[in-house]
C-alpha cells in the first residue's frame, strides 16, 4: 500500500489546497483515496465500530481542516483523527475489540501460479502466525500490523499508535521479540 | 529485513469490505454557514431559555440532558429504519438490570427486560420503547424536528421531541431513524420513551407513572 495508493503527492497537495478552501468535492477525493487503509487501522483498533469510527473521524478531520498544515502529508494527520476515534470507542465497548482477520484464502482455481509472496507460506503457517500476532498486547498487535500487513511508514504508524515517531522503531522491535518466542 | 519480518509482509488477509464512507459524506460548510448556524443555535438556547425558568442551566440542558445529547442540525446523517424491537439486546432478570442500572427498573411491573451496553429496554403496548440507562453521554440525536423542555413532575424536566423523524445513536450499533420521544431525568437515570405515533400527553402520561407521580 504506498503512501498515497500510487497517486502524486503534487495532486494529493492541490486536493487539500482545494478542501481547506471549503472545496467538499476534493475532501471526498482526499478520503477515498485513503479510505480503505483509514477502515483498516480502525478495524484493528475498534473492531465493529471501524466503519462509524471513519464516519466520525472523517467528519472531523473536515472540521478540522484549517488547522491542517498544508505542505505535510494528508495521511498520517487523517489516520491520526480516526485512530483516535477508534479508541474512543475501544475504551467505551470496555473490552478489546473482536477481530476476525483471516488469512487470504489462495485462489488456485483461476490457473495463475501464485506470487512469489504467497507461495514463500504454506497455509498452515499463514494461521499459526496470524494467530500468534492476534494473540500479543494490542499495541504490539497493531504495531507490527501497521507496519508489516498495513504497510504504513514509520509516520503513519505513529499517527495510529498515537506515539511519537521515536517510538515506533522500539515498539515494533519489541513486537518483533514477542512474536518470535510464540511462533518459532 | 529478517524471516519473520518478511512472513509478516507475505500474510495475505481476508479484511471486511472497506465501506465507501467518501460517497456517503455529508458535509456542511465550514466557514460560510458557521456564523449562521452559530445563530441558529443561539436562538434556539435562547428560545429554549425562555421556554423555563432556569435560564442558564436551561441552556446547557437544551443540547445535553444527562445521558442525551441533541444536537440540531440542517441535515440528518444517514440511518436506517429498524423496528423498535430490533437490537435490544439479551434478555435479562430484574437482579441483573438493578445491577446495570444501579437501581430498580422503573416501573416495578414491567414486561421482559432487554439489555445491551448498560441500556436496558422493555417495550410497552403502542408499541412504545421504554429505554433506561446510567451512564453520561451515553446517546447522540440529531434532530430536524421540534424540541421543546417539557414539565414531566415538579422538578423534572424533559425533552419532546417530535414531528420530523430524527436520528438516534445508541452506542455499539449503527444509527436509525427515531419517531416521537421523550426523554427526561431522575436521579443518575436517564429515561427514554419513543413511539412514532407517541403522543406528546401519552408520553407524559407515561413518564409520570414511571416516576410514580400520576394523578390518582
């Protein structure tokens, strides 16, 4: 997943340009295109209430538009809001969010050889490790799934974890050690 | 980049659909409106302060009432319709909604109790959803319709609001659209009717035998 799902940074600036002017139609452009990656970081944190958390995040995230520094990049500043939203809701559930995440399952009926990524895991092994990732501390959790499985830079998973960037590099580290004593 | 690090990259999942909140947006804007609908608010604070005594208090209770917060707004977010019956939650004892509530359910004969996420429910013939909860801040409503401070005993003030449907959140589930209500506060209780043909007299009417003060 690149920073900004392929599309230049130049066209991303003129978008948000566009929105802080009171533009509503560049803002949606700007939330689609990082929309799915929004849900996701939300899905992780939140579980269920994913799909309201980016409701509310990004109506705020539109409120909050004039205090948005233009030249910084759009998607850390709009996962920061809706992470925030996610765990709002986290802590007033009172409980860790149920996740459901499954491992892809490969489709061999289409006659494609699977990719090099796919075919390096056996199935079995994709769910011993998923299972060994659902089972660490939700911070080590989301972690080292906004880092490995979401793909996020070191900004954006700060602005997930709600850390600072410093923090990120020790965070993952630490996953890192956790999940290695419980899946090798 | 180590083993581990690249089995983690090769995880291939299964995420839920990815809902498409941009087309659903409904944005009000930003700066034009913002003096206007400020004004708007105002008035209707002010409208509402004349409406009862205490003005100050009347003010801020216009938009929070203990567990409610109504916010008026020119357009609704987008909710479903769902009978008053749906997502109640699991039935529940008298022992189980006192600990819940932190006191009895109000009133002492009701029918079956439901709870979901320190709410507890029982629907009342109409049909009328009678909901009852502790917690602050616990329901949003978005409202289009009339609002006005109601007298439900001395000392107790409700909310009616009626008309227009308007849009409740209950925490844990996705918005609906809500019919008529009164809401109104006793003690740390936060007490909700809704009916869509709920009438303003009935409710009160209600409301009083919940609380134990009806005529007769």
């Amino acid at each position: 997943m690149g920073a900004v799902e392929g599309r230049p940074l130049d066209e991303e600036r003129e978008l948000v340009r566009r929105a802080r002017r009171g533009d509503e139609r560049a803002f949606e452009q700007l939330v689609r295109m990082h929309q799915e990656t929004a849900f996701r970081v939300a899905y992780l944190i939140s579980g269920s209430e994913a799909e309201d958390a980016v409701q509310d995040g990004v109506i705020k995230a539109w409120r909050a538009l004039g205090r948005f520094r233009s030249d910084a990049p759009f998607r850390p500043w709009l996962l920061r809001i809706v992470a925030n939203e996610a765990r709002n809701r986290r802590r007033s559930m009172g409980r860790r969010a149920a996740l459901t995440l499954r491992a892809e399952r490969e489709d061999v009926s289409g006659g494609a050889a699977p990719s090099p990524e796919t075919a390096v895991l056996a199935a079995e092994e994709r769910t011993r490790l998923l299972a060994a990732l659902d089972a660490l501390p939700d911070d080590a959790r989301l972690a080292l799934a906004c880092r490995y499985l979401l793909e996020l830079d070191e900004a954006e998973t700060a602005a997930a974890l709600g850390v600072r960037r410093g923090t990120v590099k020790s965070r993952v580290s630490r996953a890192l050690d956790r999940l290695r004593e419980s899946y090798d | 980049m180590t083993e581990l690090e690249r089995d983690l990259r090769a995880l291939r999942l299964d995420w839920p659909e990815t809902p498409d909140v941009a087309s659903r947006l409904e944005l009000r804007p930003r700066r034009r409106l913002l003096v206007p609908a400020l004004a708007f608010a105002v008035i209707l604070a002010v409208a509402a302060a004349f409406a009862v005594p205490q003005s100050r208090s009347a003010i801020l209770r216009f938009f929070h009432l203990r567990g409610v917060t109504v916010e008026r707004v020119g357009t609704l977010p987008r909710a479903e319709e769902r009978p008053l019956a749906a997502g109640l939650g699991s039935a529940i004892d008298d022992a189980r909604a006192k600990i819940v509530l932190g006191g009895p359910f109000l009133p002492a004969a009701h029918g079956t109790l439901y709870e979901r996420d320190g709410i507890v429910s029982t629907l009342l013939p109409g049909p009328v959803l009678l909901s009852e909860f502790g917690a602050p801040e616990y329901l949003k409503k978005f409202v289009t319709s009339n609002v006005e401070w109601v007298k439900v005993a001395p000392n107790v003030q409700g909310l009616w609001i009626a008309g227009e449907p308007h849009v409740v959140f209950f925490p844990g589930a996705s918005p609906r659209l809500a019919g008529n209500v009164l809401v109104f506060a006793t003690g740390t209780r936060t007490v909700r009717l809704e009916g869509h043909d709920l009438a303003r007299d009935d409710a009160l009417a209600k409301a009083r035998e919940i609380l134990g003060t009806a005529a007769g």
